[in-house]
C-alpha cells in the first residue's frame, strides 16, 4: 500500500483549511466561491491573497520570536498583502494613502501583519522576475522604514495625526493621491445609476438585484440601526440619509465570496443630484486571525462581524469617513460604509524597477507603522490598553538587525511554500477533490467543523 507524502499531506491540509473557513459561504454561493477560486488558480500571488485562512493556520504551527504578552495582543489589518494599500478621503476631507480594507482585522501578532505583507512582497517580486538579493534589500527598505516611523512616534504624540498626503510623499504614491484627487462623486454616480424624470435611481445590471417589499423593509430596519452607528465629522456637511433607492448585489472581490450585499442611494448634502451618496452594506466575514487568537475576552468585545470591521477600521484609520459604521439583519452583522469615488488601489503593474519601488516600499513601511500604533491606548476603545510603539520598541531591544532579517528569510521561504501551495490547489481544484467546489459544481457541501 502506498504511504501518503508530506506533498498529499500538505494537500489535504490547504483543502481542509478552506473548506472549514468557508463551508457556510460556499453552501450558501457555490457559484461565487468556483469564480473565487477560480481567480486564486491564476497565479501564487492571487491564490495567496485569497487564502488568508491557510496563512494563519501556518502561524499557529510557528514559533513567533517577535512578538510578547503585549506584542501579542496588537490590532492587526490581518490580511497585509501588496495589493490592499491605496487612498482614501478621510473624515476631515483628505485624500490619504494608506491600508485600503480592513474585512480580516483583528487583535493579535503584529509581526502576523509584517510577515503576510513580506511573503506576498516576495511573491509579488518574483512575477517581476527581481533576484532574491533584490527581494531582500526593497523588504529592507521597507522593515527600516516601518521601526524608524514606530521610533518617530515614541517621541511624539503624532501618531493619531499623521498620514501620507500629497504634501508628503513621493513617486507612485504621489502620483496615486493625485489621480484620485481628480476624481469625483458625479463619475462614481453617472457609472452606477441612471436619471430619470429628474430622479436618480440605480441603473438594471446583471450585478443588481431588485427586491421584493419584504426584504426591502428588511434592509429599511437595518438603515436606521446603522444610523446610530455613525460618528460624523463636525467640518462635513449633513446627510439627511433620506433612501432613494436600494438594490443587490454581489460580494467585492476574492476576499468577499459569497457574501449579501446592498447598495443604497441616499439624498445628499443637498437636492442637487450631483450630491447623492452610495452606500455599501455588506455582510461582515470571520476574520482569518480569529480563527487562532483564542482569547474569548476579544471575541466578547464585538457584536457582530459588521460591528468589529467597523470598530477596526475606526482604530486603524483613525479619522475614518463620516459614513462608516455597522447594522445586522436576521442577526448577522454588515458593515456600512461609502462607495466614494475617492479610493483607489496602488497600481504594481508599471513599476518594474527596483528604483522605482523602493520609495514605496519605504513610505508602504511608515503606513504600516501608523495603522500599528495609532489603534492603541489613546483610541476609543479598550482593548487595546498600552502604548504600541513603546511595546514594540522593547520587544524588539537591541535585535533590531536580527528582526529584519528574520522577516526577510521568512518571506522568502514563505513565499516558495505559496508557490507549491498554490500547485497544490489547483491540482486539487481540478481533481474535484474541493468538496461542492468542483468544475461542475455538482458534489454536496460539507458542514463546517465545529
């Protein structure tokens, strides 16, 4: 009899891994998590965006020499790759650059953010054909970057403060913060919505789904929750939140599979409809490092999944937009949020050099720094009680040198095991061996582990 291989060991781990992370979302959306996994199979770097899930489940079987009793207990954006950083208007009107999702936050190892965000750097590098030295000096850059801003703001209270603008920044991420400086809520509206008898109203994709009266009313209940929800700026206007218009649609992106969403249309600031406001409500997911951060105190800490991406990104962003906050239907919790014309993703396809890259990566370093120690003891919450700077800088000590190297070599190995993972998942995608998940998508489900 043949003996299995640590290969067909490490192939049922990845299709265990997903199946218990998403048996729920997958019996309830089959077709979205096929197309899901479908853009995973392109290629390592979109299998490991989308598999956030085995990333921790690794981190639970690695000793982690950085990280301690306070180290430990940091908010983390919890799926930090190279694509989940662009800008955003911030609440007091800024067009910022920094992490652009917050669906996976949670509390847990800070080093957990740097080593995601390292490995995919390195994934994201070798389809740009960078030598491993290469590799290793723009990681560099970037883990210097990220403890020199963390000492900065140990002598300083500006960490709540501080934020990459077009003042300050440089290169590709200038360039970002200008283009979405030109953009407009108009274009944002004139893409999704049509007029009509001088009303506004969601234009009929195939995206869109109208309701039916009773779940309308549904969404109409969860609205006026979310309304208690929010903080709004005293230097924005008013919104009435008056809905014009309500329909389905899909989840957004890899990470979102599966997940209810509406899109609501809200009066403006005024009765000009070139100030109409789109909402986003969609379903909040189990964020990945909850799935090993067994502390039932934190878990405590949140109503809802809406609730606890709404309250993380608050934490992380500091001056989060106005419209931001969470709702429930049926007991599920949603996260609100503006669609705004104003977010917009940095772009790796036209930087092909390591020049070029390496002031991102650099200014990629101080963000993360920021979103770190900015959710700390001087937020609104209490969950996290102490200064994060000054807990990293003591864990840290006199091994700064041995901190970035260890993330280095982990980020190159990690990202060869992603490689092979992500073979792996296609063999198995293919085979038919993904239960419900199949080509045809004929085979039935299985229920999450308890």
């Amino acid at each position: 009899m043949t003996q299995p291989t640590r290969t067909d060991d490490r192939s049922r781990l990845i299709v265990d891994v997903l199946v218990d992370a998403f048996a729920d979302l997958m019996a309830a959306d089959a077709d979205a998590f096929r197309t899901k996994f479908r853009k995973m199979a392109a290629d390592p770097f979109a299998f490991y965006r989308g598999s956030a899930c085995l990333f921790y489940a690794d981190m639970a079987a690695t000793e982690d020499r950085w990280c301690d009793e306070r180290t430990s207990r940091v908010w983390i954006q919890g799926d930090l790759h190279a694509e989940n950083f662009g800008t955003y208007m911030d609440g007091a009107g800024r067009i910022v650059f920094d992490v652009n999702d917050f669906d996976e936050a949670y509390i847990g190892h800070l080093s957990w953010d740097l080593r995601r965000f390292a490995a995919s750097f390195a994934l994201l590098a070798w389809r740009k054909a960078f030598g491993d030295d290469v590799i290793a000096g723009l990681l560099r850059e970037y883990l210097d970057a990220y403890l020199t801003q963390v000492e900065a703001f140990s002598r300083s209270d500006e960490d709540r403060s501080f934020a990459l603008l077009r003042e300050n920044t440089v290169g590709a991420v200038h360039d970002v913060i200008l283009e979405t400086s030109a953009r407009t809520r108009l274009g944002l509206l004139d893409r999704l919505t049509v007029v009509e008898n001088h009303e506004r109203r969601f234009a009929d994709t195939p995206r869109n789904r109208r309701l039916d009266d009773e779940e309308r009313e549904r969404v109409m209940r969860a609205l006026e929750r979310y309304r208690e929800t929010v903080h709004p700026p005293r230097r924005r206007r008013d919104v009435a939140f008056d809905v014009k218009d309500v329909v389905g649609t899909g989840g957004f992106g890899i990470g979102s599979a599966g997940l209810p969403a509406y899109n609501v249309l809200l009066e403006g600031y005024d009765q000009a409809l070139e100030n109409d406001v789109v909402l986003s409500m969609k379903q909040g997911n189990v964020p990945a490092p909850s799935r090993i951060v067994r502390d039932p105190g934190i878990r405590r800490y949140f109503e809802n999944e809406g609730h606890r991406t709404s309250l993380s990104q608050r934490a992380l962003q500091a001056n989060a937009s106005q419209f931001l906050g969470w709702t429930e239907i049926g007991g599920v919790g949603f996260v609100v949020a503006e669609l705004s014309p104003y977010e917009l993703d940095l772009d790796w396809e036209d930087l092909t050099e390591p020049e070029e890259i390496g002031p991102v990566m650099a200014q990629l370093g101080r963000a993360t720094a920021k979103l770190h120690c900015v959710g700390d003891a001087d937020s609104d919450h209490t969950l996290v009680p102490f200064q994060t700077e000054e807990a990293i800088l003591a864990m840290i000590g006199d091994r700064r040198q041995g901190f970035v190297d260890d993330l280095v070599e982990f980020a190159h190995g990690y990202a060869r095991q992603a490689q092979e993972d992500h073979r792996l998942f296609v063999d198995a995608f293919r085979a038919g061996s993904i239960p419900g998940i199949s080509s045809s998508g004929s085979q039935p489900v299985p229920q999450a582990s308890s």
